[in-house]
C-alpha cells in the first residue's frame, strides 16, 4: 500500500483527444507532486502543489497539459489534443513536510 | 540546472553477492537523496534515503553511503536475493524550495539464482 490511488491504471485514447487522470493520497499531505516516466527513464518532475497552489511547473508542461489541487487534497492531470509523445507513465506522490515522496502505482498513457 | 548520473545501467550478479550503484550529483545545493526500487508496472518504491548531514545509513542488507565532496552517493545491497530483482533509481533534492527530485536514469538489477 504506497498511500495514494491513482486512476486510471491504463489509457489507450486517440491522439488528439482530451484525458484526465486523478491521484488520491489516502492521507492528508500538503505537497502533491506528478511526474512522468517513459520507457527506459527515471521519472521527471512536472508539477508541484502545496496544499491547494501550484507553486511550480517544469518546462516539460506545455500549455496543453493543466493540472489541479482544488481542496488541497486530490488532485487531477489534464491532457488535451494529446499526442504520440506523451505516451509515458504518469505518476502522482505526495509529500510530508519532510522531504520524502511516495508515489503511486501511475497511469500509463497510450496515445495511438 | 542539477543533473545525476547513474551507473551502471544493467548490473547482474549471483545470489547471495553483493550490488553496489552509483550516482553522481552536480548542484551542491542538493542535500537529500532517496533511492527507489521499481518493479515491472508499478510506481517506484522508497528503499531508503539519505541527508547530507550524515555520510552513511543502512537498513538491515540496504546500504547508502555520501560523500559530499566529491558529489556521489552509492547504494549498496548485500546478500543479494532474487526478489532483489528490479529497477533501481537515484534521485537528488534540496530543502530549499519544492523538494522536487532529479532522478538517475536508473540500473536494472538481476539477481540470478
């Protein structure tokens, strides 16, 4: 049990369609962060939140991807017009005040 | 900006030997540094982790070692077993700021029976 659900597991969709994924820590944690992983790497940082506030997003977030921590608790990653490149894992940890990170089991993207 | 390396990128070894990774960190600032199992379709598990203000900490077979001088910190597994058998990544932070990880491009373990 790593402490946050993420949904869906897998998603194949078309490219050019919009996707949402979800991450849901069992806990309370004030920082949430999503990362992505292709095939062969380490994760990569996309985007940070504490509490509620995004306070930072990598240069890797285009203005096609949005991502939201409405009450500081879930949070949700979106995709519009995807594309093959985005085909990747994507992974959601949330934080302590400390600085350790558990991630979740991930949404892997399929974009055909 | 902050960059880690990792080597080496596919390790074997016999049971019961030891498995040593290293990473190599660039920004000085960096001050934290967890280590990561990952197992085929899942998300990386913390193994264990490491601050700058201690050079070595161990967890029953797991192993980390720092040295802050020359920015490289080595992951050290003993008695390897065959559910050892994974993905292993590096990763670099600092407390100042997000925490956000800078991860290796990871090792890929087999521990052959």
């Amino acid at each position: 049990d790593t402490g946050v659900s993420q949904n869906p597991r897998h998603k194949i969709t078309k490219r050019g369609q919009n996707v949402t994924f979800r991450c849901d820590p069992i806990s309370e944690h004030n920082r949430l962060y999503w990362y992505r992983q292709t095939l062969g790497q380490g994760p990569e940082f996309l985007t940070y939140f504490q509490n509620e506030a995004q306070l930072e997003k990598s240069r890797l977030l285009s203005d096609r991807f949005s991502a939201e921590r409405p009450k500081g608790s879930f949070s949700t990653l979106e995709i519009q017009r995807t594309e093959q490149g985005d085909s990747a894992m994507y992974l959601c940890a949330p934080g302590t005040g400390k600085a350790e990170a558990f991630f979740g089991q991930g949404t892997r993207l399929t974009v055909v | 900006g902050e960059n880690v390396e990792q080597h080496p990128s596919t390790l074997s070894v016999q049971e019961g030997d030891s498995a040593v990774i290293k990473c190599t960190y660039s920004d000085s600032a960096s001050n934290y540094f967890p280590w990561y199992k990952q197992e085929l379709g899942k998300g990386p598990q913390l193994i264990i982790d490491i601050r700058s203000n201690v050079g070595e900490k161990k967890d029953q077979r797991i192993a980390v070692t720092l040295n802050k001088t020359a920015k490289h910190f080595s992951l050290h597994i003993t008695e390897t077993q065959p559910e050892d058998s994974a993905v292993y990544f590096c990763a670099a932070s600092w407390a100042s700021g997000t925490y956000k990880y800078i991860f290796g491009t990871g090792t890929r373990l087999k521990v052959l029976a």
